[in-house]
C-alpha cells in the first residue's frame, strides 16, 4: 500500500496525533492531501491509528531464506529417462 514516503507521512501525523498536537480526522485529511489521493481517507485513519507499526524498517528476507524459496520456487529442468554424461 505504501512506499518510503508515504511511511514517513504516516509517522509523522500519527505521532502528531498521539502527542495531541493535531486531531485524527485532521491528520487523516491531510494525509490524503499529501498523497495526492492516492490514500483514501478510510485508508488514513487506518495508518495513523496503526502509525507505530510504519516505524519498523522494511528489511529483506535473510539468506538462508532466500535459498529456501529459491529453491522451492525453481523448475526442475531434467527429464525422465535422459542421463547426464
């Protein structure tokens, strides 16, 4: 739903909120003002009532990770019946 910028919107006018410096429904309209719309504003209120869960960085998944699903997620390309030499 949202990239790095709209991350740090989010953080921003959710900790706005929970300081008391701005009400919700006003951070909320705001938040879709700085999105261009692309937030709707049920979508807001969603991100600035959940704002801490935006402050955890995206992290990529571990190595040992990425072998599993590399592997799960390849064809295996031998045929039946053919020997390799």
């Amino acid at each position: 739903m949202t990239d790095t910028a709209y991350r740090d919107d989010i953080v921003f006018y959710g900790s706005r909120v929970a300081a008391g410096d701005l009400p919700r429904e006003a951070a909320a309209r705001q938040l879709v003002e700085v999105s261009a719309h692309r937030i709707g504003l049920r979508a807001a209120r969603q991100a600035i009532d959940t704002w801490q869960g935006y402050l955890t960085p995206i992290r990529p998944p571990a190595p040992a990770r990425s072998a599993l699903l590399r592997r799960l997620f390849t064809r295996n390309h031998t045929t039946k019946g053919t020997t390799a030499r």
